[in-house]
C-alpha cells in the first residue's frame, strides 16, 4: 500500500493519483492539491491556513474532511502521517522548503520516526536506509548520509568519494555533499541512515 500526502506548495510534477492508494491533503496542501487538479481522498487539517471559500472548495472536492481542533499536540502533517502509518510508503509533497523552518524539522523528525516515509520537493529528497534492500536514486546529483544511530558502518561505491567499512557516527558530517558517478551502491552493514538527496545549484 502506498500513501501521498500533500502539503502546500508540494511538488507535482509528474504526480499521478494512480500510482497511490490513497491521496491525503494537509491543511492548505488539500486547497494546492485541488488547484493542481487532484482530488484528495482525505483532507485533514485545522484549516486555519484557507479562508471560507478555499475551505468550500476543500469540502467539494474531497472524499471526506477531517477538520481538527486548532489547538493540538501535533501537527497537521504528522496527525496525516497517522492515518497511513501502517501503509508500505508513505510520500510527502512538499514540506521542505518555506518560511517555518521549525515545520522542516518536525518533518524531519517524523522521518526518522517512521522507516516508510519519503519526502520530496523540486530539488531535494529525503528519506532513510533501514537495510541493505535500498536502490539509489539516479534522478539527483549529490547525495548526504548521516547516522541514525550512536555509529552506522558503511561503504559507498560508484561516488566521487568512495568508503569501505566506514564507522559513520551520528556526529560526523564526513558524508556531506558526496556526488553520484557511475553504479553506485550503499552497503549499511550496521546501523540506520537519513539520506538526503540534492540536484545542487
């Protein structure tokens, strides 16, 4: 099973709502959705991001609404990652870039928490390595790794700067900015990686 969640601004590029199971809009990324010719199964949100004739068109255009209490524990993007928590993948428009840095962090936090979770803008992609089943993706120029764990042990092939049985700390930066050249392979012999992905400048 296969989830997208939408936020606002996300990126859609060659987004196609049968590729997905299910199509979830967050707050003002159900309205972006829906201007972008999507239909979302599920808009979730306090909605205090629309006003009243965006929120109508939300309400037309959605399968079902589930309007939340403005005050609240948890984020709209996270309480729409725990409708799907359980699907197989679960991928997030949007939620990189913007003026609420704090908002990327929580993002990045529920990534790390949730091993079936991706997200993604126009230049950039985020996700974890769990296991050694990972296939990189070649659509992007320089890649960034960084431990999950106290120490994760890696080596990389196929990159600009190359590493065999690397003891990579959850500190250590060494693995910034490495570039993609020719078949390249992550072998995580222990531990857990966030990766992110750049198409650079």
């Amino acid at each position: 099973m296969k989830a997208a969640i939408i936020l606002k601004n996300g990126y859609l590029k060659n987004f196609n709502k049968n590729d997905y199971d299910i199509v979830i809009g967050a707050d003002r990324g159900a309205y972006f959705a829906i201007s972008n010719n999507i239909k979302p199964d599920i808009s979730i949100g306090d909605f205090d991001s629309v006003n009243e004739e965006e929120f109508e068109l939300i309400k037309n255009n959605s399968k079902k609404i589930i309007k939340l209490n403005p005050i609240k524990d948890e984020s709209d993007t996270h309480e729409a990652i725990n409708l799907v928590k359980d699907y197989e993948k679960i991928i997030i428009f949007g939620g990189i870039k913007g003026k609420r840095i704090e908002h990327l962090f929580a993002n990045i936090i529920d990534l790390i928490n949730y091993k079936n979770l991706s997200m993604i803008d126009c230049d950039s992609l985020i996700e974890t390595i769990n296991d050694n089943n990972y296939v990189i993706n070649r659509d992007y120029k320089f890649i960034s790794l960084y431990s999950l764990e106290n120490e994760s042990i890696i080596s990389l092939d196929g990159f600009k700067y190359n590493l065999s049985n690397y003891h990579l700390k959850y500190n250590d930066p060494l693995c910034l900015s490495n570039e993609i050249i020719n078949n390249p392979k992550i072998n995580l012999i222990k531990g857990r990686l966030l990766i992110i992905y750049s198409h650079g400048d």
